[in-house]
C-alpha cells in the first residue's frame, strides 16, 4: 500500500501559490494550506476603510484560493513576532523597507514548526514536506538562485522545502529523491516574465486571480515605506504597534514641525476610522463647514495645533472662506472651539507630505 | 457524534479589520465542538465574504448572516472536520 504523502503550502493568495499547490495536488499529494498575517498584508483594510472602494470585491485572496483548490487554510497572526524581522532584518531590506529575504525564512520556518508539531501530535497524520510559490529571479531580493537553498537552511527546512514551480532550476528535494515527486511533472519556471505562469493558469482553469503588483505587502510600496521610516525617525526608535501601522495606511500625512504630525481623513470612510482613534490621539474637526477629521501624532504646543487647525481648514469645504470653525479635542475629551483663517493651498509646503 | 448538548458562544469581532475577525473565529472554533453556535460581530463588511468562505473550506455552516447598523452578525455551526 502506497502511503499518501502531504504537504503544507503557504498560500499567499497571489497566483504563484495558487499553481503551485495545483501542481503538487495533480500527483496525487494531499495540501493543506497557512497564510500569516503581518500586518502589513495588502488585502482587505484600506477596501475595508474607504468609502469609494465599497463596491469593490473585498474577497480575501488567500481564501479564494483555497476555495479554488479545495484545500484547508490556516490563517495565522504573526504581526507581533514580525515586528522584529521588520525592525532587524538580518540580510537587509529590498527597494524600500521590505525585508524580503527575512520575511521569507521566517515563514518558511513557521510551517517547518507546523510541521514538526504535526508529526508530534499522535492524532496526527504529519506533513511530509513544505511547498511555496517561489519562483528563482523573480523577486530582486529574496527570490533568486543564491537565496533560495539560504531560505531552506535557514529556516531549518533544508531539502523538505519544494518549489513545484522552478523545482528543475534547483537540486533534487527529498521528495524528489524518495519518490513521493515526480520531477520531471515539476517546472522550471525562471525569471521576472509571467508569460507561463499565466499559461499554466489557463491550464488548470484558473480565471480571475489575483496579481499583486510590486510585491504581497505595504512594505514594497515606496509611499509606505516613507511613513514608516519618518514613524521611526520622529520617534527616536525603530518601534511600531499594529496601530500605528494601520493608521499609515490611512489619510494624507503631514508633518509642518518635527515635533508633530497631521494625519488628515481624505473621504468620510477615512474619517469614520480615524474617529475610533479620538481616545489615543489629539483630533481637529471643522464644525462649521464639512470637512476631514484630523489627528495629530506627536506633542504639539497650542500654537501648532492652531497652525495645523488652519492646515485641515484648507482640506474642508471652507478653504475659500474668511473664517472655519473648528474644535479641537484632546485625548481626554475635552474640546476647545477656535476660529481659523484656512491655510492657502499653495503655501502648504510639498516637504509636509510624507 | 458526542451526547453532551451543544453549547452556543459569542465573539467580538468589532473594529478590527479583516483578516483578524476570521483569525479570530478560527482560534474560537479550534476550541468548540462539532455542533456549537459561535455568533460572530464584526464592523468590518468584509467578513461577510472571508467568513462564509472560511467556513466552507473548513467545513463549518453558516446559519445566518445578519446586517445591523453598520454591524455584521454571522452565527455558525461548528461542522465536525
Ligand atoms: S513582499 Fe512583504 S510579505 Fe512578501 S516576501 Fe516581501 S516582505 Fe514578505
């Protein structure tokens, strides 16, 4: 009797994963599947938050792909124990402050962990080895030849760690060698070009799935990754709360003084979600005309927060009048009622902008 | 199937943003038996498609998916897989 062999996936909800596991499944291999949440995951917060994205298909992609594979998936919440690859990432970040490399080892040993706390659980079954969508230079920093038996050493992995997709470019895996894959039904996928893996997906019938530009997280965006280094320089520490990092996410960001900054709503789904931040942070709304909610991170002196009252004037409906109200209200509850002359648009400075 | 009766429970979902409600279903649900209730609150609308499609995979039922001043109430029953 032939013993069915299987496999845990991380599945990314990018297309590569999704071929990946249908690779592996045609020869007969059971998959279930994790996908770890960091916190900077692009999927669902800011469709979540803005108004004008509400139409737009909210799905998780990680789920519908493993709706589509019909494969079990395991969500998992690494933001906290993340925050150090972030912060500390031993081989450096990619373009912007994406620590690719890290962040790959990282999961790749989380599921080495599943599956050595499967294999000790006598109810069990156990997985058998571990599969990604990884495909040899694809990614700049994490995905060519030299990082790629880097991952699997690192991660503890070693030869249990397949990459169905560019398995021909790499040596043979020990589920090659046992028999459990077949290598030559395995790919040798290479390169930046989508051509085949799109090729592939039209193969297994794949239609609609989704293609992340850049990368799977904020921490590839250059915008992001600015408001995340200004977080740690304005602070004095490379440190951030899960908090903090949704909220980069949101608003126009603004820092007129070192000593504060502006994270002002762009549209009412915006300020609907800064609203549940008015216990942790200073907020400025304007009263007298409609316009955004506004918080104010840092310690601002009274003249500041007059200053920035004038800033989120000028974003109101109010900007060409002689006057807006606006209230002011500390973390305490307390709200203070002001009269500002809105700033004029083209003196707000271009270095405000984070 | 148990003969102990099925016991209903609640979560608090609200403000967080998805992935974290269905996170937090699944670690719930890891601690319930087959045939309990887990009524689910959330303020994010996207979990009206990540639960449901959760729950299928891992073979839970939806009961009801209710919408309620900008909250989302899921109830579902806890499938044996
Ligand atoms: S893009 Fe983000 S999630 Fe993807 S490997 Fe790089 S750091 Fe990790």
């Amino acid at each position: 009797m032939t013993i069915q062999r299987k496999a845990i996936a991380l599945l990314s909800g990018g297309l590569d994963s999704l071929l990946a596991v249908r690779v592996i499944q045609e020869q007969g291999i059971l998959v279930e599947a994790v996908n770890f949440y960091t916190g900077f995951c692009v999927e669902g917060h800011t469709h979540a938050i803005r108004k004008k994205h509400k139409d737009k298909n909210k799905r998780n992609n990680a789920l519908w792909s493993a709706e589509q594979l019909g494969i079990k998936l395991h969500i998992e919440d690494i933001s906290e124990e993340y925050k150090d690859i972030v912060i500390n990432p031993k081989h450096g970040y990619g373009a912007n402050l994406n620590p690719c490399l890290d962040c790959k080892i990282f999961m790749v040993s989380k599921a080495q962990l599943m599956l050595n706390r499967a294999r000790e659980l006598v109810d069990q079954s156990g997985f058998d080895f571990i599969i990604t969508g990884e495909v040899v230079g694809q990614r700049p920093k994490s995905q060519r030849k030299e990082t790629m038996p880097i991952i699997a050493r690192e991660s503890g992995s070693d030869d249990l760690l397949v990459r169905p997709l560019c398995a021909k470019n790499l040596p043979p895996t020990r589920p090659e060698r046992e028999g459990w894959l077949d290598r030559d039904k395995l790919y040798g996928f290479s390169g930046r070009n989508r051509k085949p893996q799109m090729a592939l997906a039209e193969q297994f019938g794949f239609e609609d799935y989704a293609q992340p530009a850049g990368g799977c997280c904020f921490l590839t965006d250059e915008n992001y990754s600015k408001k995340l280094s200004d977080l740690w320089q304005s602070r004095g520490e490379r440190k951030y709360e899960l908090d903090d990092i949704m909220l980069l996410k949101v608003g126009r960001h603004l820092r007129p003084e070192p000593n504060y900054k502006m994270i002002v709503g762009r549209e009412e789904g915006e300020n609907n979600f800064l609203t549940g931040y008015r216990k942790e942070f200073i907020s400025i709304k304007i009263t007298s005309h409609g316009g955004p909610l506004t918080l104010i991170d840092g310690a601002p002196t009274e003249a500041d927060l007059l200053f920035a009252a004038r800033i989120a004037a000028r974003y109101s409906q109010g900007h060409s009048a002689d006057t807006v109200s606006v209230e002011i209200r500390a973390k305490n509850g307390v709200c203070t009622e002001h009269n500002v002359i809105p700033f004029p648009p083209q003196d707000v400075k271009a270095e405000w902008h984070i | 199937m148990s003969d102990r009766d099925p016991t209903h429970h609640h979560l608090d979902a609200k403000r967080l943003l998805c992935p974290m409600p269905v996170i937090k279903t699944q670690n719930k649900i890891k601690t319930l038996e087959p045939g309990d209730t887990l009524e689910v609150i959330s303020t994010d609308p996207g979990v009206k498609q990540d639960i449901p499609a959760w729950c299928r995979i891992n073979g839970h039922s939806v009961i009801s998916v209710v919408e309620e001043d900008n909250e989302y109430i899921i109830k579902i029953e806890v499938g044996s897989s």
